[in-house]
C-alpha cells in the first residue's frame, strides 16, 4: 500500500504479472542449479532423407527437468539464460553430452549420423565457444563435417567482426552452419554470400499452410531454388501431415524434420524406437505420389 506522503510504495502485481514474475523467478533459479543438480536433459528429433526415407540424424533440443520431474520446454528458459549468461554454460554442456551421444550411436546404431545443435548468439559470442567446441569434438572423437551448427538470422543481422570470424571458424573446422528459422527473420540474403553458411531450415510457418497460402508455396519454391543456385542444403521443419510431407517431396526438397516423422525424444526411447520410426518413414514415403 503506497503511504499518503509517497515514501514508502509497494508494486502491486496483476495475477498474471504475479503469475509470471513467479514463474522467471523459479526458472531462473533452476537456471543457476540446472547443472550441479542435473537438471538438464537432451531430446533428439530425427532429420529424415526424403530420397531414401532414411534418418540421417538428429536435432538435440534441449529441456528441463524441475524438482518436481515437470518437463520444462526451452522456449520457457532459453531466452532468460541467454539474459543471465547461464546459456554459456548450458550450451557447452549441451554440446558435449550430444556429442558423447552421437559417439554412442556411432556404436550401438552402428551409422555415422549427424547431429544438428542449436547455438545462441551470446553462446557464439563467448571467448571459449571455439575451444569448447573443438573439445567435445576431440573427446567423443567426432567427425567435424557431421556436426552441424544451427545460427538464427538475427545474429546475422550484426554483421560484427566476432561474429564473422568465430562463424569462419567453425566452417575452417569443417563443421556445417545452418539458419535456424529461415525466413522469419531479417530479409537480406546478402549474408549469406558474407558468411559460410551450408543449410536453410525453412521454419514450420510456412510450412504449415504452404498447400492452402500461395504466398508460402511460393516463398518455399523460391528458398529451394535460391538454395539450389547457392549449393546450400535445405531441411523442412515442422512436417505434420502426409499433405505437407507431398508437397515438400513435389517440391524436391532433400531433408525434412516433423512429427509426421517423429517428435523428439529422449536418446534411449529413440534408440529404441530408430528401427520402427526409419519403417514408418520408408513406407510413408512409398506411399507419396511424389516419392523419387
Ligand atoms: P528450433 O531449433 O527451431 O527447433 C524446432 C522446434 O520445433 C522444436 O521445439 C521441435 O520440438 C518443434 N517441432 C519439430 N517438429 C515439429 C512439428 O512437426 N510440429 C510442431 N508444432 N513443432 C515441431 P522445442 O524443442 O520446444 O525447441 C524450441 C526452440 O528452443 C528451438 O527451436 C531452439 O530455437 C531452442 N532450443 C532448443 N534447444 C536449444 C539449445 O540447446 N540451445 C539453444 N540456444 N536453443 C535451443
Ligand atoms: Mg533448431
Ligand atoms: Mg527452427
Ligand atoms: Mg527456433
């Protein structure tokens, strides 16, 4: 209650202010713990080869895992420790343990696979990424040219001397960089000749209407083309339904992700599921109209 002379004043929240400030709150402090308390789990959704209806990988998605076993989505913590800092950290620990997985798969599924990791620009911009990254490669003995590392336009957009010379660096190392979300970010396509970029995802936005929006159809058509011109790689995101899996396919597009496909997944479930989920894609695949 705010005194009548104004000196002592209190915030008094909405519920939902209340609700939410609660909530950063208690992600923040699983933030700071996540890593001493294990807090962190990796899922993996496979990236299927629309040629052969085969995985040829994995996305590492990252979750939280509270005290109370509630999984945490990223899009409810990302972006407050890339705020903190905590995402440099985080980001490490989740390139590592990828890698150890794409070591283990390496064994056990007995295929050299890629494995795709998101990177967030403070990440990038962190004086360690490199040495780290060069880390994880080196203990898990990891093949540079299978590892791809996923960026966002908008760190593109400052076209900073950090960003470009860390980005060459990994691309020196031999690992692939991808544009997360592609499209929905800043439209100059300059960058992509400034910087050694190698795959396009196209966001699940325009795939999600892409047979009913002539817009998106159009924009996906122009993206694969530019791609083609440009020897860049194209992966779908956001396949759901056997619609947008035809068109995609029609549209001669190589690489796609979805839960058409499958969702992400822990590595054990997924292990576990590899053989049945790459059936289900084969034969969905044999299915299409459009299958090559
Ligand atoms: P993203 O990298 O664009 O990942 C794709 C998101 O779309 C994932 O959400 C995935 O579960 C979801 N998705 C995949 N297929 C489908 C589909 O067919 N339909 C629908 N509706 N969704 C689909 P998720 O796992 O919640 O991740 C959200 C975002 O969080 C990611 O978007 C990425 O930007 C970020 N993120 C995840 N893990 C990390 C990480 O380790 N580091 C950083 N910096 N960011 C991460
Ligand atoms: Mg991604
Ligand atoms: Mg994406
Ligand atoms: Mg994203």
């Amino acid at each position: 209650r705010a005194k009548e002379d104004g000196r002592q004043r209190y915030n008094f929240y909405t519920p939902d202010q209340e609700a939410h400030f609660i909530e950063q709150t208690s992600i923040e402090l699983l933030l700071q713990n996540c890593l001493d308390d294990n807090l962190l789990v990796i899922y993996y959704q496979p990236i299927i080869c629309l040629k052969t209806g085969k995985i040829i990988g994995t996305e590492a998605l990252l979750r939280m895992i509270d005290y109370d076993n509630n999984l945490i989505s990223p899009d409810q913590f990302i972006s407050l420790a890339e705020e903190t800092g905590a995402i440099v950290n985080i980001g490490n620990w989740c390139i590592h343990n990828a890698c150890k997985q794409l070591a283990q798969w390496r064994e056990t599924i007995n295929r050299d696979m890629v494995l795709s990791i998101n990177v967030s620009s403070r990440q990038l911009q962190s004086i360690h990424f490199l040495k780290q990254l060069n880390d994880s490669i080196a203990a898990w003995d990891i093949d540079p040219s299978k590892l791809i590392i996923e960026i966002t336009e908008s760190l593109l957009m400052h076209d900073n001397h950090t960003n470009k010379e860390v980005l060459q660096s990994i691309d020196k190392l031999g690992c692939k960089i991808a544009i997360d979300d592609f499209g929905t970010g800043f439209s100059s396509l300059s960058y992509l000749m400034k910087f050694p970029i190698k795959i396009l995802k196209i966001d699940r936005s325009f795939i999600r209407d892409c047979q009913t929006n002539p817009a998106n159809k159009a924009l996906i058509g122009g993206i694969l083309s530019l791609s083609q011109n440009l020897s860049l790689e194209v992966i779908a995101e956001g396949i759901e339904t056997t619609d947008q899996f035809d068109f995609i396919l029609q549209s001669n597009c190589e690489l796609a992700q979805g839960f058409l496909f499958s969702k992400p997944m822990d590595a054990d479930l997924l292990t576990s599921r590899w053989e049945e989920l790459e059936q289900a894609c084969i034969t969905e695949f044999m299915q299409s109209e459009h299958a090559y």
